[in-house]
C-alpha cells in the first residue's frame, strides 16, 4: 500500500519541486517507513514506503538501475521464481538477488521487454516508469485492479498516483463533478464506469490496462482480459483437488512473504481454507510466527461469530471480533467526515476508519473473496453444452455425481424458486428512483441506463456464463478501493489470493457439476483441514427486514441539502419511509448529500522536516 505520485510536463517546464514534496507528505498515511523524491527538471517522482515483505526491506523508491528509467510503484509481484529466471534469460546478467525489491523486479523487466513486460508479470500493483532516453511515461495496473490507479492529464501535465485525494490537491487539477458517475451512484449504489471516477478531471486507469504518454499523446491499452478456457476434463477426480491444492499453496504463498498476517475470516468456508493454508504455509517457512483472526459480526448474521470461533479454535488462533453495526450513530449526518467519492455505506466510515487506525497489530490481510463468483454453478449451460456436443458420458455422469453428493437433482432449486413465483407476489424488485433531477434524467438518458443494466454486461462464457460475468463487475473495483487505505486512511495491506488470476482460470474451467455445486471442490479439498461444522455449512440469507429497518434509523433526521444536491435529486420526491426501496434510495441521497457537503479540498499537509536521502541504484 505504499503511495506514489507522479508528475510530467510533457511542455517541458521545470516542475515544482516544493509542489511535489507537498503530495507525497499527504501520502505519508500509506507509508510510514520512509518517504523520498526524485526530480528532473520537468519530471518527479515521490514514495512513501509501506514494509508488507521481507524483501521490501531492500525496497528504496524512486528507483533507477541505468540513470536512464525511473520507477515510483505499489506493486507485489508473484510467481517471483519464475520472472526472476526469465530475466536472467533475457540478458539481465547483474540480477544476483532473487529476493530484490519488487519494485526492482517490475523495472528489469520493463529494461528487458519494454511496455510488453506487463504480459509478463503476476500480482498486484500500480506503477509508473519515466524512459528518459525515449521521452516517455509508461504506466500499468494489475489484471483485477486490486491496486488503484488514478490520472488526471491537465494541457500537457499528467498527474499520477494510487490515492485519489492525493490528485485532488494538485492546483491544476479541477473539482468539477462527473454527472455520470453522481448518477450511477444513486442508480446502482455505484460507478458503472471502470475508467472514471466522481470527478469530471481524474480517471481511473481500468484493471488490466496500460498507458504510454508522450509529446505525441496518450495511447491506453487492455494487456489483459479473464480467458475463456476449455473445460478441465480428468479422469481421476483427485486431480481436480490435487490442481486446487497446489494452486492455492503457491497463491497464498504469494501473499505472505512475512512472518505475520491476520485472516479476514467470516464463520465461512472460504476465509477458512485461507487461515488454514497460511497457517500451514508459516509453519514451514518460519521457526516464529503470528496468523491471527479477525471476524466482523452484526445484527443480520448472529451466526457468524460462532462459525468463526469454531474454525479458529480448530487452528488454535487467536480471534478479534468487530460488530461494525454496534453503536451507530444515527446523527452521522452532523457528523464532519470525508470519503474519496460518494460511499453506500458513508455512514459507517467514522467509525471503520478508527477501528482500522487503532488496529496496528498486523500490515497483511487475507480476505477471502472470489469463490463465490468463481464457483457460481452454472449447470443449466454447462449441460446444455454437453448435449450440445454430443458428450452424452460426461452428461449422465455429471448429472450421477451430483445426485451422489448432495442426493438431489441440481435444478431441484430452480424448480422450487420458479413454484414460488407462480403461486406467490414476486419479491418486490428495485424500482427506478423516482426522485432523480428530471434535467439529469433527460441529458444522460437515465431510465434507458436502467432498464438496459441487466442485459448490459455481454455473457459470451460458453460453460460459465454467470460465473464469468460476475468477475467483470466494476463492484470488484469497488470492493477492492472501499478497503484500500485510500480510503481507510489506516495502515495495512488487503490481498485476495483467490483474485489470483491462475486461481481464476482454473475456477473457471472446472466443470459446474460436481465441483463448482455448493463449493464441493473447497470442501473435499479442506476436509481434514477445517472443522465439520464449517465444511457442511449452508450459505446464510440475511433478513432483509432488519436491514431495512437499521437503514431507517439512518435516516430520521431532516435532511439538510447541499448547495447543489438539487442537481443530482429532487428532494421533494423522495419515497416516503416504509415504502418499497425507500430506505436504499434515501440512504444513497443522504450519502451523496454529506459527500458534497465534506468533499472539498483540505488543506495540505505540512511537508516533512529532513527528507530522506533518495537512493539511486545506478550501474
């Protein structure tokens, strides 16, 4: 989570250099373990450094190998053997530390393949590359967009970094609003669009693209898209498990590369399988290590922080319990408070934000996201396609095996839920907000948005349409930027070994039946491993009605408008309490509203006395 910033000037006017040193002090959140700059002339570089490896103790930002490029990232790189020996094949003869900084490892591989080196890495990171000798900015983000990236190109300026408020503070970049984004928000609770954000002057570089700026412009480009892959056919179903077991070591493993980490763990199976594994993973590596746990609970699933603490007397783990719903404040909206960009859940921030900041225990998370979108069991296509290409085998034995593991057919659920809907009122659906600005409505064509949101996403997997639909969600990027320190303002480190994207592929083309059906591939491949109880768990629904009425409560206060909510939301249409999605909609309104009261420009920080030494690694 270390901060970077970056700035060109592509007229070639000398930068500032007292400008640059304010930005990066305003980053020092991210990285307290040392800040430096570099400059030249019309090009600067600032880094604040976060520890979250042991090879990061060697990490010294900006970094230069030649004189010639210079890097500035927040990057982990994976799979570290494998880049390190094909580095070594391509020429890079001085590479003698296989555990040199990651930051090192991302520039020798733009020395050895240029702008194609992103096809070469594995991991996460945000970085950027200033080739002196072509004149060039080079800028890349991971393939799922864990880490943020942020740019705002001003006349002939680019402005770079991973924290948006950091941008913000540059005096060239303006604080105009991005009518679309506001609208999403309040539409879908939020931004539908991967490349912008809330404000009309910064971008978002999407996940698994680069950007190459120049005199002559900028040229934005996808390196990477989710493959669609042929189905894993075995003959032993074994090694379906033995590929998953193995896969999720080296995707763990990955993420460690330290003696201490705390486990984002619900009472669920897949926060488990990761507390395990690392557990198992430490004790190898390390003779001393730290692996605790920590379980948020609420009101809606009373359950959980049993599970939870079935699993980690299991490990034998030390557990934290967080209720994020205990002692709300229902006055937050008096509250003074500021988030990046409008939030669904502003209201929790304060205090999420302090629990974070006081929770200096550990600098790495596990969380355990992604089974449940990679594992979707998408069975109706997949048998269809079968049939489809006559594989009348597999069809009467994936439908056996499904019968075998949970004694039921696999649509006896579909059947349930569609006699459900023939002899009862349906579920009440979102309705479309009827209080939205009618000019705004008009302009951006708003109900047209709406109703084309659920055939808007291209469902092209032949085997696992849903499944991989839902993983080019913009909500991913969401998720990933709601619990990045940009936004938390605290210091440590969130990873997803299941976002892995080997881990990924693999998920995807296993076939739905047996293995993907209620995570049957996760729980033979942790039995032993995790305790009964949590292997033959049940998904829990939450009880909508409680949410609707803890949401309620949220709201009683008058609502205050902001100077220019009127240009998002006609306050005199609000849905009345108690009517259908009046709570989701009114929260979302009363969230934008303190937004555009709290957003504005804080004053910076005051630069740091006695800046580092930078450190440059010339040859």
């Amino acid at each position: 989570m270390s901060g970077i910033i970056g700035v060109v000037q592509f007229d070639g006017q000398p930068l500032d250099r007292g400008l640059l040193q304010q930005l990066t002090n305003f980053l020092a959140f991210r990285g307290p373990d040392a800040q430096r700059i570099w400059t030249n002339h019309n090009v600067g570089f600032g880094h604040t450094l976060f520890k979250t490896t042991d090879e990061s103790e060697r990490d010294c930002q900006p970094l230069t190998l030649d004189g010639k490029a210079w890097i500035v990232a927040d990057g982990r790189i994976d799979a570290r053997e494998d880049l390190f020996t094909a580095l070594k094949a391509a020429g890079e003869a001085d590479l003698e530390r296989s555990d040199c900084a990651d930051a090192e490892l991302i520039l020798r591989a733009y020395r050895c393949w240029g702008p194609n080196c992103v096809e070469r890495l594995l991991g996460d990171f945000a970085f950027g590359i200033w080739d002196n000798s072509r004149q060039q900015l080079f800028c890349a983000r991971d393939h799922m967009g864990v880490k943020p990236f942020y740019y705002a190109q001003v006349g002939s300026s680019v402005i770079f970094s991973n924290t948006l408020d950091c941008i913000r503070r540059h005096p060239l970049v303006s604080d105009g609003l991005n009518d679309s984004a506001i609208a999403d928000f309040l539409l879908f609770g939020f931004n539908q669009n991967s490349a912008t954000t809330a404000f009309a002057g910064i971008q978002r570089m999407p996940p698994g693209h680069c950007a190459l700026w120049s005199r002559s412009g900028l040229q934005l480009n996808r390196y990477w898209s989710i493959p669609i892959d042929e189905p894993l056919f075995y003959r032993r179903s074994r090694d379906y498990i033995d590929q998953f077991d193995e896969l999720l070591r080296k995707c763990v493993a990955d993420r460690l590369r330290r003696n201490q980490v705390w486990v984002f763990m619900s009472g669920g199976l897949d926060s488990a399988a990761l507390a395990a594994t690392a557990q198992e993973l430490m004790g190898r590596q390390y003779a001393q290590f730290d692996i605790r746990a920590l379980t948020k609970i609420d009101s809606f699933l009373p359950e959980e922080a049993r599970y939870a603490q079935t699993t980690a007397d299991y490990l034998r783990l030390p557990i934290i319990y967080h209720n994020w719903t205990d002692g709300t404040d229902p006055s937050w909206e008096q509250v003074s408070f500021s988030t990046p960009e409008p939030a669904e859940h502003a209201w929790v921030s304060p205090a999420e934000n302090k629990f974070w900041r006081g929770l200096a225990c550990s600098r790495v998370f596990l969380y355990g996201e992604g089974p449940d979108n990679a594992l979707h069991c998408d069975w109706a296509p997949y048998l269809s396609r079968l049939l489809s290409q006559r594989k009348y085998g597999l069809f009467a034995r994936s439908v056996f095996s499904a019968l075998i593991s949970e004694r039921r057919p696999p649509f006896c659920g579909r059947l349930s839920r569609t006699f459900s809907r023939l002899f009862f009122h349906k579920a009440a659906q979102t309705a479309y907000p009827e209080c939205l600005n009618r000019e705004l409505e008009s302009r951006l064509r708003l109900r047209e948005t709406w109703n084309e949101t659920p055939s808007a996403q291209t469902i092209v997997h032949p085997w696992r349409p849903r499944a991989y639909a839902s993983l080019l969600s913009p909500l991913w990027q969401t998720t990933f930027e709601a619990l990045d320190a940009g936004a938390t303002k605290a210091p440590y480190e969130m990873r997803y070994p299941f976002v892995d994207i080997r881990m990924l592929r693999f998920l995807l083309s296993l076939p739905a039946l047996p293995w993907c059906r209620s995570k049957r591939l996760l729980r033979i491949a942790m039995t032993g491993r995790l305790p009964k109880p949590i292997l033959h768990r049940k998904k829990t629904g939450i009880d909508q009605h409680l949410v609707f009425k803890y949401i309620e409560r949220l709201c009683r206060l008058p609502l205050k408008p902001a100077i220019d909510l009127h240009v998002y939301v006609n306050t005199d249409r609000l849905p009345q309490a108690g009517s259908p999605n009046a709570s989701e909609i009114n929260l979302r309104v009363r969230s934008l509203n303190h937004w555009l009261q709290h957003s504005r420009p804080s004053q910076h920080n005051a630069p740091r006395q006695n800046e580092e030494i930078l450190c440059d690694r010339s040859v």
